[in-house]
C-alpha cells in the first residue's frame, strides 16, 4: 500500500476518532454526589429542610446530595459559592428570601447578581412571619395592639432577628401599614427574644413560626397573626394580618433550590423534575409543615418572578424605613 493510499484509509479512521462521542455514549449525570451549598447555619430552619429534601433527591438520583454549610457574610458568602461554582450541575445553593432579595435590597454592590448569575430548579415552600405579643400586654388582638401603640407612640418595642434581617424589614412593613411608631429592638437569636417576650421586656415579636409555636400552644405568648394571605396549616386558629385589621404587610421567608449560570438546560429539567417528585412525597409535605413551612413546588420560572418582584418591594421598605446596616 503506497503512502498516498494508506492516508486515505487512516485519515477517516482518525476523523471518526476525534469526532465527539453521541449523547448516548457520553458519561451519565450524575455520575458522583451532589452538595447542596446553605449559607446559614447547621441545625437552623433553612438547614433542616435542605437536609429533608436532600436525602430524598439522593434517592432518585442515584448519587448522595451532601448539605455543606457555608455561613457568614449576613448569607453572602455561600450564595456567593454557589454563584462561582462550576456550572456542571453538581453544586446546589439554597436560596430563599434574605439570600436573593434582602441582601439585595441592603447593598448596593454584591459579588453576585441575584438574578443573572443563578438559574432556579423549584420552589421548595415559603413560611411566613408571625406576630407575637407579650402574654401581660392588655392587648388581645392585634387591633388593640395597634390601638394601644397609637396611645403611646415610641413606648412599645419589638423585637427581631437583628438589624437588616427580613424580621426587621417585616416588622418596618408592619408599622408603617399600621400607622404605629414601635421601638425596634434587634437580637441575635429567637431564643434571648422569646425569653424577653415572654417575661415583658418587650411588647411584640416579628419571628418566623417554627421558635413562636410551642410558646403560642401553650400559651406562654400571644398569638396575633400570621403575615401571610392565607392562615397556617401548623396554627389554623390565628388569623392573617388582613384578617386581623392591617392588610398589606405580608411577610413571608420562601425557600427554593438554584444553580450557578450556565449549568445545562438538560440538567436543570432534571433536577426540577427530582425535586417535584420528592415535594410530592406526603411524608415531605409533613415533614416540611412540622417546620411551619407551606410546600408550594413549582416551576423555575416561579422562583425567578419571585426573586425579581421581593427585591424590589423590600428595596422600597429599605429605603422608607432609613435601614443602613445590617447584624
């Protein structure tokens, strides 16, 4: 065979060789474990329900799907990591109303964009914030709260997670639908807050269910309603800030799942389609009530509506309410 004739044999040979393999025989996704980035910390309500629909997804993927907390930054820094992950699909964030839309609202510039730089898989469920008074304050109802508020401007108090926190935008959304004036006063954590509340250091509580439950059962605090449109399934018997007479300051802390721009449009209906799957789960629905969170899977495009409508409104609360800095 003449040197001429035998490249004209090889050649094709090596074409086909360098020729990208068809999607069939490619490598499966996926193909080692996935992780779930939570920019709180471990043992908080976001935690738990990271870990709830993570054991499931693992399940059906085939893959085990590890939650790694990744705290600081006033939630910052782990959607942060998430946003500068490889967009292979392997790395998850857990995003929810403080990490895409607060933080937004308080700061002018983030290393990431909470829109551009994320691609949603789901909403996962949203909690919303609940009113809680003090069991000695000659208030009943939250109209009366808002009456006796009205008779002593700036001598009642109420308490949030910190400054800057969407507790303390809720709050802020709270007095000013209600025409009130109410000392903020900001905590690092739900429980020195209840404690205070319960013993009447402070008057009022801005807090999201899952710390106010037990105390309101058993009624060790009041409870005056849920910021939400519709009531709680975890406490059916309290009604809605509309119902209890201030309407427009709903509040709620929603819960999804995104992944880092660029991650493959095959992937990410795959992990939407596994996480609807496992929201399905009558055992999750539970599990995720048991948290004070309401289930409400749905498409991704839900969660982008919803990031890009919260970033606004809470931007306008910012501003009305001089907030300038955060706990």
């Amino acid at each position: 065979m003449t040197g001429r004739r035998l490249l004209q044999f090889v050649l094709p040979l090596i074409a086909v060789g360098l020729s990208p393999l068809p999607a069939s025989a490619q490598a499966p996704w996926p193909e080692r474990p996935l992780k779930i980035i939570v920019p709180f910390t471990p043992g908080s309500s976001s935690d738990t329900i990271a870990r709830i629909i993570a054991i499931k997804m693992g399940e059906r993927l085939g893959q085990q799907v590890v939650v790694e907390n990744r705290v600081g930054g006033s939630t910052i820094i782990g959607t942060d990591a998430v946003a500068k992950a490889a967009p292979d699909g392997y790395t998850l964030g857990l995003a929810n109303t403080s990490t895409h839309a607060v933080s937004a609202a308080l700061n002018a510039s983030l290393p990431f964009d909470p829109v551009k730089d994320f691609i949603p898989i789901a909403m996962i469920g949203s909690s919303p914030f609940v009113l809680v008074g003090a069991p000695g304050v000659s208030a009943p109802t939250l109209r009366d709260f808002v009456a006796l508020a009205k008779t002593n401007p700036g001598k009642l108090s109420y308490a949030s997670a910190g400054t800057g926190t969407l507790a303390h935008l809720a709050g802020e959304l709270f007095k000013h639908q209600a025409g009130i004036d109410v000392t903020h006063v900001p905590y690092r954590g739900s429980a020195q807050s209840m404690l205070d509340l319960m013993q009447g250091r402070i008057e009022l509580s801005v807090s999201t269910l899952p710390p106010t439950l037990q105390h309101i059962r058993e009624g060790q605090l009041r409870g005056y309603a849920v910021m939400s449109e519709k009531r709680n399934a975890a406490l059916p018997e309290l009604p809605t800030v509309a119902e209890a007479g201030v309407p427009g300051c709903e509040a709620a802390l929603w819960t999804a799942l995104v992944v880092p721009a660029g991650v493959p449009a095959g992937i990410v209906k795959r992990l939407n389609e596994v996480v609807l799957a496992v929201m399905s789960d009558p055992a999750i629905q539970q599990a995720l009530k048991l948290q004070g969170v309401d289930p409400e899977p749905g498409a991704p495009e839900a969660v982008a509506a919803r990031i890009k409508a919260d970033v606004a409104r809470w931007r306008e609360v910012v501003v009305s309410a001089k907030i300038t800095g955060a706990n």
